[in-house]
C-alpha cells in the first residue's frame, strides 16, 4: 500500500477461529496457535495500519470481534477470552487515535453462516450443523456500515443477536457461562 503513495483510508482487521472441546482434551499448541492469530496478528497489523493512517490524519479501521467477548465461553475457553481482548484492544485503540482522525469500529457477529464452527470442530454441539446463524452479508453490511459512520462499536446480526447482546449486560458470568456451556458442550456420538 504505502508503495502506491496513496493513503489507506479504510482497513478490516478480520483474525480468527476458535477450538471446540473440554480444555483438558484440546491441545495447547492450538490455542498458542489460536492466540497468536486472533491476538498477535490482529496486533501487529493494527501497529501498521493505525501509524499509516495516524501519519496522513484520517483513516477507519474495523476489528472483528465477536458476541463471545461478551461472555465466558466454556468448551471455546481460550476462543472467547481472545474476542474479548479483541474488543477491547479495539476501544482503546479507537480513543488514542481520536486525536489523529481515525476511527476504530468493533464488529461483534453473533453465530454466521460461515465454517467457523465445523473447523472448530463443533459439529456436534448445538453451534454445529442446522444451527440458525446470521447470514455473512448482512453482518458485513452492517460492520461497513458503522465503520463508514465511525460507530463505537456494533453487534452483527439480526434482533435475536442484538438482544443477546443487551442480555449479557445485565446477566451474572456464572449464568452466562452455564448456558453457553450447555450449547458448546460436545454431543456423544451416536
């Protein structure tokens, strides 16, 4: 980009999977590995994007995130703490750069219709196959667009989705946790 001399006005941060199962069945260099790509690399490239747009003062800049930052999320344990990191790392970041006119806008999707849950290995949980999910244009529509209008942040999907979200506001983590648990739990195989 910087090669072209023009300046980048708008990026998508879009770093992420998850690993379905118990933690004590799931295997640490996958969640290192994990980390490293919804953490590390969304890090890395914000570094970049944020000084180049800082440099020529404008610039928006859109992180994926997800619903799950919103919640603990046993059976994705280490899937849910890295959106939430996420998220964070996506507010803070949208106050710092304030100053220099850049905006940073969250997208938090609930379940999409995507193979995000099947190469999570999840296909036998209720996120697996038939799950009702969002569909990914219209989550992508709506994190365009709250990135055009410079929005904090946004929950991606339909009324459900954006209920859920104001839901996990008021509820106790213990509660939120004991049903997302009851969903992302492995199913025996029958």
């Amino acid at each position: 980009m910087e090669k072209t001399g023009r300046p980048l006005a708008a990026a998508v941060l879009n770093a992420g999977r998850s690993i379905g199962g118990a933690f004590l069945d799931t295997d640490l260099d996958d969640e290192l590995s994990l980390i490293s790509l919804n953490v590390t690399s969304v890090v890395h490239l914000a570094k970049h994007v944020a000084r180049h747009m800082a440099d020529h003062g404008e610039g928006k800049i859109l992180i994926t995130s997800s619903l799950s930052a919103t919640l603990p999320t046993p059976y994705e344990t280490v899937y849910g703490p890295s959106r939430a990191f996420t998220r964070m790392f996506a507010l803070g970041l949208r106050e710092e750069l304030k100053e220099h006119g850049v905006t940073v806008t969250c997208l938090m999707p609930g379940a999409t219709d995507s193979d995000f849950h099947a190469r999570a290995g999840m296909n036998n949980t209720a996120f697996g196959t038939g799950a009702k999910r969002n569909r990914r244009k219209d989550v992508a529509r709506q994190g365009f667009i709250a990135m055009m209008e410079g929005s904090a942040e946004i929950v991606g999907g339909d009324a459900a989705t954006k209920r859920t979200a104001i839901e996990h506001r008021f509820l106790p983590e213990t509660y939120k946790a004991a049903r997302h648990a009851t969903k992302a739990k492995p199913r025996p195989h029958r």
